[in-house]
C-alpha cells in the first residue's frame, strides 16, 4: 500500500466517496478501525497508569492519613490503603530513589573486601538482578525492595522452621500480655497519642496502631523503657531481624471494624511471626489468597512478602485484636548470607 502524502488523500477521498455511496462494507470497515483506535487509546492509558511509581507502604508510620494529607497538599492520596510518610529516615519510602542497585552493589562489594566472598554466591546474584527478579515476580509474590532467589516459598511456615523461638515467645505470653496491657490501659484506641509512643498506620476502615520496640532495625529507647522484659525476650531469640532494615518487633492493635488493605512487605529473607495476645472472633489474616485465623497464645508464621491483607470485623464489644510481631530470619537464609544483608542493609547505610 501507497503511505505516501497523495496516497492517503486519494485513500481518503475513497473512502468519504464509499460513505457518500453507502457502501456497506467500507462502513463496517471504518467503524471497525474506529473501535480498535478507541480500545488502544484506552489499554495504552492504563498501562501507563499501572507503570507510574507506586508506594506499598505496608505498614509504614504516619500520624494520620487525613492531618498527613492535609499538611501535604500535593493532592497525592494513599496508595493501596497506604500513604507515603516522606521520612527521610524511612528505609522503605527511600528504597526507590535511584541507583538504590548500586548503592546495594557497592555494599556488597565492601563487605567482600572486609570480610569474604564465599557464601555469597544467592546474595551476589539478586543484588545484581534485582530489578529483573522484582519485575518479573508473579503477582503473588512481589517484595517490594530486595528479593533472594532460591528461597523456598510459602505464604505459611510451621512453627517448626523456627521452633526455639516459636516456643520462646508462646513461654512469654503472660508476660507480653501484661506489658502490652500497661502501655495501653492509660488510653483507648481513639486517643493514642506519639507522646506515648505510639503510631496510627493509614488504613480504609477502621484504625491500626502500633507500639515498637524495634523498628526498621533502630531500637526505641523510650518503648523499650517501658516494656523491658519484652526487650529481653527480644534479645533471647536466635533468629530475630535486629540489626538490618527488614527487622521490626511491636505490638499491633486492630480495633474492631478494621481493614488493612493487600500489600506486599519490602523482602522474602524474613518471616512475620504473630504472637496472639487478644484475639476476638471474626479476625482473619489472608496470604496469598489462603485465609488463617490467631489464637490467643500461639504463634501464626507467614511471609509477608505474599499478597497478604487482614481484618477485624467484629464488634466494639469484642475489643480490638492484638498481636506481638517480630520478624525473623527465613530458615533457609545461611549464616554468611543474613551476616553480608545485615551489613548491605544496615540502618542509615
């Protein structure tokens, strides 16, 4: 076919002379062509939307998603049920920026220096194809920040891939249990407040909040104070995440009426291990498409790298669900590589 200038004129010219005409066909051909014009505009449209950078920001710390959105005045709502905290100090709102690939080498490649390359074969491989192993994740399992390849996966673990500190944290229920109930009997749910040491995580219903003792690998003093045999009993787990970003220890209270949206955490080296404190009816945690409930002295396990989202629809008489959450080493991440990432992802490196 002619694409030239006159081509198309004399193309067009047949085709209005078709129209004038009455040429069945030549319509149905148009509209045809104007209908798939339409339906490439639109999937065009979308993909684009679906490829502007996005925030899963599971979990991260902000006063309150209204008075956080307010102060900003950019427009930019939440995403996912999340809103951005614009921390500098947050690992996991900074882990986008540019060149993170090459800030996450050149740690690597200064560990290898100081200490050694051997063992370090899985962790050199996903620093220098992490972009490629993060797109091509199914969408079932898509950590936000770095990927390990080669790690078994599954959205829950028994407790026996961690069972000397499953079995630790079940011993220290009642004593978890009455810290827990200490920092949180001076106020109810509605009035928590950050002078207290607590945090209000953005949701879509209901409110979420928090009490660290450990958060993205940085101790708080101040909570620490004021729960020191649950710090303790941190320092008693073999495989607890201490001393790199991916690690977190708190107490998570839904109230009632609470749901936290689907999200994927930042990694696939760790396991989220939940300690039921108090858990009504009607709560549910979903991973990866598989639904599980808590219970009250025992510890659920799952990756959160998996879609996962959760829930209380219970009532205000039931009382809100609270969990003691910390983060522990996936079992089949080896010694030299949990030593070289607590290194390449130091807090502030």
């Amino acid at each position: 076919m002619d694409w030239s200038l006159d081509g198309l004129r004399d193309l067009v010219a047949d085709g209005m002379h078709a129209v004038r005409d009455c040429d069945a066909s030549a319509l149905a051909t148009v509209s045809c062509l104007l209908l798939l014009f339409i339906w490439y505009c639109y999937r065009v449209g979308r993909e684009q939307a679906a490829s502007s950078p996005r925030s899963y920001r599971a979990g991260v710390l902000v006063p309150s998603s209204a008075s956080l959105l307010a102060e900003r005045g950019d427009g930019e709502g939440p995403q996912n049920g999340y809103s951005y905290c614009h921390s500098p100090e947050c690992f996991r709102c900074t882990a986008h920026s540019e060149g993170l690939n090459q800030r996450l080498y050149h740690n690597l490649q200064e560990y290898a220096k100081r200490y050694t390359w051997a063992g370090m074969g899985r962790v050199h491989k996903g620093v220098r194809e992490q972009g490629r192993y993060l797109a091509s994740r199914p969408s079932i399992q898509k950590p936000e920040v770095f990927f390990l390849p080669d790690l078994p996966t599954s959205p829950y673990f028994s407790r026996e891939a961690q069972k000397h500190d499953v079995e630790l944290l079940e011993r220290s229920w009642s004593v978890l249990l009455a810290e827990f109930e200490a920092v949180h009997q001076a106020f109810s749910n509605c009035s928590l407040s950050p002078s207290q040491g607590w945090k209000a995580n953005s949701t879509p219903h209901g409110e979420w909040h928090t009490f660290y003792l450990v958060n993205q690998g940085v101790s708080v003093p101040q909570n620490c104070r004021r729960c020191p045999r649950a710090y303790r009993i941190l320092g008693s787990l073999r495989t607890f995440i201490g001393n790199n970003v991916f690690g977190n220890a708190c107490f998570s209270v839904l109230s009632p009426g609470t749901l936290i949206t689907e999200h994927y955490g930042p990694t696939n080296v760790r396991i989220r291990c939940h300690l039921g404190l108090k858990i009504p009816s009607s709560c549910e945690l979903v991973v990866g498409g598989e639904p599980q409930c808590w219970a009250e002295g025992s510890c659920l396990l799952f990756d959160d790298s998996f879609l996962h989202t959760a829930f209380h629809e219970g009532s205000v008489a039931d009382g809100p669900r609270v969990v003691f959450m910390v983060d522990l080493w996936h079992p089949n991440v080896a010694a030299a590589e949990r030593q070289a990432l607590d290194y390449i992802f130091t807090p502030g490196r």
